[in-house]
C-alpha cells in the first residue's frame, strides 16, 4: 500500500515512513543529536553529570512502565518491549537536556532543544516502524469521505439458489470505478451505548440500477484504537476497490463500527455491568444496516471481523449471535476477553459471577455446544508472542465445535503488516462465504 508511483513519488506526504530512506534518515539524524547532547569538551560536564542524565532517564522509564503497566493498564499483554526501549532512549535525551541547558548560552539551548526533538521523532518513528500503524503521513489524516447515498433502487438483483450474486450480475455501462466511503454514526437504540462515527464503504455496484443485493461486513477496530483506524493504517478502501475492479464493481459494503466508545475503553462486547455493547453490535448496528441500506439479508449474508479486541469480539458475536452473523474473522483475537486478569473481568463485568461470565466466553460456549452453520477464519502474526497462544487455542476449540474454520499466519508480529493483509487476502473468502462469488 506504500509503494510510490509516478503520481506520488514528488509528494512528501505519501512518502514512506516505515522502511525506505526517510525512517533511515530519521534514525541518524536522532542517534547524531543524541552523540552531541552527551559529548561535550565543557570543563563542568564530568562523567557524574553524564551518570545522572542516565539514572534519571532510567527512573522516569521504570515510572512510565508503572504508570502504564501497574497502575493505568490499558494492554492486557503489557507494553511491549521495544516500546520501552524507545521510551528510555527519548527521555534519556530530555535528561541530557536538562543537566547541560544550565551550562549552554541561550541560543545553544535552543539548539539543544532541537536536539532533543529530534531524538524524540527518532523513537516516534521507530516505534511506528514496529506496529506499522502509519505507513505514510497521509495516514494520519483524516479520510476522505464521500456523502452516504441510502436511496432505494428501483429493482434489485440477488443470487439465485446455488449461484453467486456475481454469477447473475452484469455491470451496465458507465459504472463508476471507485466505491464511497461516508462517515456514519449508529445509534445504541436498544442497547443506549454511546459509539463513535464509524464509517460506511458502499462498492460502485450498489450506485447501479438495478441495485445487487451485496453482503455485509461489520468491521471492527482494536483497542486503543477506533473505527478510522481500519481506513487510514488498514487502507480498506483501496483493497474493496481492488476487489471490486476484478468482479465487475461488486465487493461486500463494509460497516466499520465502533464496539468500544473511546480509545482505552473496553466494554468486552458483552452485555454487561459496563454496558450492553453485545445488543449494540447484535441489534442496533444490523437494524441501522437494514433500515438504511439496501443489502442481502440472513445470517448468511452477514458477516464480522476485527484485529486484536475486535478480533475477539468477532468470535464472541458470532458465539452469541449465531442467528445474526454466520461468519466471523478474527484477526489476532484473544482466547479470552479480558480487562487484564480473569479475576479482575469477572469481578468488574459481573460482580464475580463466574456462571454469567461463562455463559458468554467463546471457550466455554464452544465446550458447551456445535456450531456446524458457523463459519471462522483466524488469523495471527507469526511472530506474535502475546496472541498467537490465545488463537490456537481458538481454532482447536472451534474445530472441535464442528464450525468451519480456518487458520492463517502471516509474517510478522500484532501490527499493522499483518492486521492489513490478514484482511485484504481473506477479502475473497468473505465473499465467497457470503454467496458474492464462487
């Protein structure tokens, strides 16, 4: 997705931020501004000042780690690592700048300043290197969307029985090339849960007349995260418009939904003590589907999917809404939904009651019964330490439930390498179990 071509290689902003020379360029220059915030020929910058700037730098890395880990707790597997190590290095550079600015004339602070800024973009860049989250700078804003056109077609084209929609479809002449994408708010009607927009892609056969009868994928984001993650570091748009130029205009519409309600919330997808965050995926965001578009309806015709927490809530709703979604794909889910411990989930969700919380979790329901109408496909990176334990444990669990389901590695950790190809290479697969194609 970050490949230039002749129309974008002259424009700064599609350049990329994850491999090539800018993240390279970037890396020197902080490390060169970090060699001279720590070398100097000062007569009163001595090696204790040095061993300050480093033990201080050392401490408010162990306070972070802390705070995020101990106290705060937004990740359930912990800060990575890497992260870490980039964290210290950048406040080992704000360190160094507070022992030497006393020893600088003004305008040299500035430039110490300067300094530091760079080696903090250096460990920004770094750390985006690792999750792939902004492959350009153009993923950092906001999309560009279209008005949502949910007028109703004048006749319809569906499947047939054992044909595909693509089997029976004709794209007329003049059909546009690309699909919308228009910025949504769903509304928690029955369940009073408060979303965030989400967005709509509608592909460019649902603006034909006749309007096909197209399947419906409810996407869903990780946490911390939201709905614009999926278009801007997932690039959706571009692989719904890739596949629908191979399939005369046709592509699934796509919901991107937000299950959560802010960046570090995490009402587990459940109807819970937190919130009804299952009736509002369940009830209120196919109702918002059928009353505003025209689309195919049935469970077979209706799929979910998410990377990370919005993995895990795919096999949840798919567990606990059999009848509404048939298929699910879970991207670097978890085998258990979690606010950090299983003590602390049951405890805060449904005040220790371990029977309601077993009545919801995907393990125990695919101990508890089949699902041989159901179809999955789980996904994970390769690499991945924190969560690919948790999704083989999924997949035997659903194998020994009769669903048919797949499993996949991909190259690469929990970042967006992997989020954004598990999706585009399973594309055809959610058409296929939705009865668009063949």
């Amino acid at each position: 997705m970050t490949t230039l071509t002749l129309a974008t290689r002259w424009n700064p902003i599609d350049w990329p931020l994850t491999h090539g020379p800018v993240p390279y360029a970037v890396l020197a220059a902080g490390w060169a501004a970090l060699a001279l915030l720590a070398l100097s020929r000062h007569e009163r910058w001595r090696a204790p000042r040095m061993l300050g700037a480093l033990l201080l730098g050392g401490l408010l890395t162990l306070l972070v780690k802390i705070a995020v880990d101990d106290w705060w707790r937004p990740f359930p597997e912990g800060t990575p690592d890497f992260v870490l190590r980039w964290i210290a290095v950048a406040l080992f550079g704000m360190a160094l700048l507070c022992f030497r600015a006393p020893l600088l004339t003004v305008r040299r602070r500035l430039f110490a300043v300067g300094g530091v800024a760079l080696v903090v973009v250096m460990a920004a860049s770094q750390v985006n290197r690792g999750f792939d989250q902004y492959p350009t700078a153009r993923a950092m804003l906001a999309p560009h969307t279209d008005e949502l056109t949910t007028g109703r077609a004048a006749a319809t084209v569906q499947g047939a029985p054992g044909r595909p929609l693509a089997e029976v479809w004709h794209a007329p002449p003049g059909l546009p090339d690309k699909g919308t994408l228009s910025p949504v708010t769903i509304p928690g009607t029955k369940s009073g849960f408060t979303a965030r927009p989400g967005y709509v892609y509608l592909p460019p056969a649902y603006r034909a007349n006749p309007r096909p009868l197209l399947p419906v994928v409810v996407l869903l984001p990780g946490q911390p995260g939201a709905p614009e993650d999926w278009v801007n570091s997932g690039a959706i748009r571009e692989s719904l418009d890739a596949f629908a130029a191979e399939h005369q205009g046709l592509a699934p519409i796509v919901v991107v939904a937000d299950q959560t309600g802010g960046n570090f919330s995490n009402p587990l997808c459940m109807d819970s003590r937190i919130a009804k965050s299952q009736t509002y995926l369940a009830v209120d965001i196919p109702d918002w589907i059928h009353r505003n578009l025209q689309t195919a309806t049935g469970r077979g015709s209706l799929a979910i999917g998410g990377l990370s927490l919005g993995g895990t809530c795919a096999i949840q709703l798919a567990l606990n809404a059999p009848e509404v979604y048939g298929t699910f794909l879970d991207i670097s889910g978890q085998d258990e939904p979690t606010l950090g411990t299983h003590q602390e989930t049951v405890d805060k969700a449904f005040g220790g009651d371990e029977a309601a919380f077993a009545a919801v979790d995907p393990m125990h329901l695919m101990a508890a019964r089949k699902f041989p109408d159901t179809a999955g496909m789980i996904v994970v990176g390769a690499d991945d330490p924190w969560y690919r334990p948790g999704q083989e444990k999924i997949h035997a669990a659903a194998q020994a439930a009769g669903m048919k389901v797949g499993y996949q590695t991909i190259p690469g950790w929990h970042s967006w390498v992997v989020f954004r190809q598990a999706f585009e290479q399973n594309l055809p697969w959610l058409a296929q179990q939705t009865e668009l194609i063949r």
